[in-house]
C-alpha cells in the first residue's frame, strides 16, 4: 500500500503535474517565437492555458475528449507539413552550426542524458490506462490502442528528425530551441515558420489537454480508495467529472509552471516516473507468482525476460540521470519522498492500515 499511495503522491507531485507544466512551458516558448512575449509574460501564458484547459476537462469528458481528437489532427498536419517541404524541396543543404557541440564524443553518460529527451518525447503513452473505468471492452481495447498510438508516435518522430536533419546539421539543432520553426524558416521563409509554429502550438495544447485529462484520475482513485481526501475523489454533479482532482492538479501544475525551466521540468517528470515505470514490470512478476489464479486479458509477450530487461534498462536511466543532472533529480526524488511521512500521518490520522 506504501508503494501504491507513493505513486499517487509523485503523480500528484512531480510526475503528471509535471508533465502539464513542461508542456504549458513549452507553449508559451513557441508563442514568444510569434508574439515576443517577455520571460515573465511567457508564465502567464503557461499559466493561463493549463487554467484554460483545466475548466473545459471539468466541464465533461466528451468536450476534453474532442478537444484532443481537434488538435490531434492538427499535430499530425504541422508535422506532415515540416516532413514534406523537407524531403520535396530541391537543393536543400543542412545548416551548420556555429559552434561545436556540447558533447563532441558520444559516452554512455552523454546518451543517457539526451534519452531523457527522448522520453519526454513519449510521456504519456500510457494515460489511456486511467480512463481504462470509462472505455468499452477495456481488455481488448487498451493493448491495441497502445500498440497502434505507440507505432504512430515512433513512426512521426522518426520521419520528423530526418526531415530536421535535412535542414540542420546538428550542431545548428544544437543550437535552437525552436527547432521546427527554424527547420520550416529556411525551407519557406518566415511565413512558413509561422505557419508551423502555429501547428506546433496546436500540437502541445493537445498534448497538455491529454495530460491533464489522464493525470487526474490517479487521484480521484486514490481518493475512493481512501488514501487521499475524500472530496478529491468526488465526481461532479452535473458534469459527472472528477472536478476536484481536476483543480487540485492544475493549481500545483501552476507552481511548477511558474518556477522551472522546460529542461528543469521535464528531468523531474522522467527521472521520478521511471523509478515507478521499473517498479510497475518487476510487479507483472511478483503478481503473477503470488495471483496465479487472477484473470489475464493480455499476457506480456516474453515473460519474465521483458518486463524484467525493461524493468534494470529503466533503473540504469535514472541513475545516469541522478549522476549527470543531479540538482533536478535530487528534486524530483525529494518530491516523491515527501510522500512516505505524508503517508504514515495519513494513515495515523484515518486510522487505516500501512501494512
């Protein structure tokens, strides 16, 4: 039960909440590329989206759910859009960049670190699972959509780095934040770039819609499962959502809008997420041996060697991660600990068992 509230808590803490404020950060980077926002305006603007999206959630899952259906296909279209003027213009030359590369040889430490990147790129492939309560034939439904959406992602950032790489070298990628908007500048003209930047902004509000759509079941769960305050786990009268989850997430994704960087913020969100990401395959064995007799929709193909290859490739991410950004690990790691008292005055306080 300790393991079970300490993923809740970091859901809460760092990892979801995490990830809306990453995503609402990176929202107002690419605004700035169109309206010159300052540093602090930029805040607001984070601030104000995850606020934005955080109502239209409260107000029905059908309206959050065709939000992300809308910016889904604009994503899909800004990317198609980068892809093609990329692999169909003619004469196209790689920008070199104007200075070498942080790391000019590649370690084991180096490409560790830049994985945290990758997997960022990734997070949240596995929100569909919290709604799981409230999908149709859920058994059949969730491992083929995963495989499916998975496949589409890998397949879409693959082509979308090779169409960037077309057009800058690496050390140009090196250099630029926005690196679609610079790729489509040199490809069309600043016209282009802001096309696609608007594209881009479509893109993470989709993405910040579905994170803040999937984070804040963990917590209603948690709350009707008594670990966490009752009126969290509360589902709205009149729009039958968990609306008190819903603005406990977005009022604390605010704070770490306001106060980290995109790079900051982001370590947090994969360091402390794949600590529980390994913990989560090494429990597929441990249930099976102790539940042999539970249903199993879906087996996990090459069981026990996957989940426990995956489970020891995870925790080597997070020790390189620990040792080459160790400010953002250590609080991302003081943040998911500040669970374990939470949880044994909660349990004090209630009554309830910590066994």
């Amino acid at each position: 039960k300790l393991v079970g509230f300490m993923y809740g808590w970091a859901t809460l803490a760092v990892i979801e909440t995490g990830g809306v404020a990453t995503l609402a950060v990176a929202f107002s980077i690419y605004s700035a590329a169109l309206f010159h926002f300052t540093p602090f305006e930029q805040k607001v603007i984070a601030c104000g989206v995850i606020a934005l999206l955080t109502a239209v959630n409260i107000a029905g899952v059908k309206k959050g759910a065709a939000v992300q259906v809308v910016f889904m296909f604009a994503k899909l279209l800004g990317l198609a859009i980068i892809i093609a003027f990329a692999f169909f213009s003619g004469g196209v030359q790689a920008l070199p960049g104007s200075q070498s590369l942080p790391t000019p040889t590649t370690t084991f430490g180096s490409f560790g670190v830049a994985l945290v990147g990758v997997l960022w790129a990734y997070h949240g492939w596995h929100h569909l699972s919290y709604a799981a309560g409230e999908v149709k034939d859920p058994a059949r439904v969730l491992p083929r959509s995963f495989l499916l959406g998975t496949g589409l992602v890998v397949f879409v950032y693959l082509a979308a780095n090779f169409a960037y790489l077309r057009v800058l070298s690496i050390e140009a990628l090196a250099e630029n934040q926005r690196v679609a908007h610079k790729a489509m500048e040199i490809l069309a003209g600043p016209l282009g770039a802001t096309l696609v930047s608007v594209m881009i902004l479509c893109s993470i509000f989709g993405a910040l819609n579905g994170n803040i759509l999937g984070g804040a079941r963990v917590l209603s769960a948690m709350a009707r499962d008594g670990m966490f305050f009752s009126a969290v786990g509360r589902v709205h009268p009149r729009f039958e959502t968990p609306a008190a989850a819903l603005v406990l997430q977005g009022v604390w994704a605010m704070v770490l809008a306001a106060s980290g960087t995109y790079e900051q913020l982001y370590t947090y969100v994969i360091f402390a997420a794949w600590i529980f990401y390994s913990a989560s395959t090494v429990a597929v064995v441990v249930l099976r041996r102790k539940l042999p007799q539970v249903n199993r929709p879906y087996r996990v193909w090459g069981y026990p060697v996957v989940p426990l290859a995956f489970s020891v490739a995870a925790l080597a991410i997070v020790a390189n991660t620990l040792v080459r950004s160790p400010r953002e690990s250590f609080i991302g790691l003081g943040l998911v600990l500040l669970g374990v008292p939470i949880y044994f005055v909660w349990t004090r306080v209630t009554g309830r068992t910590s066994s």
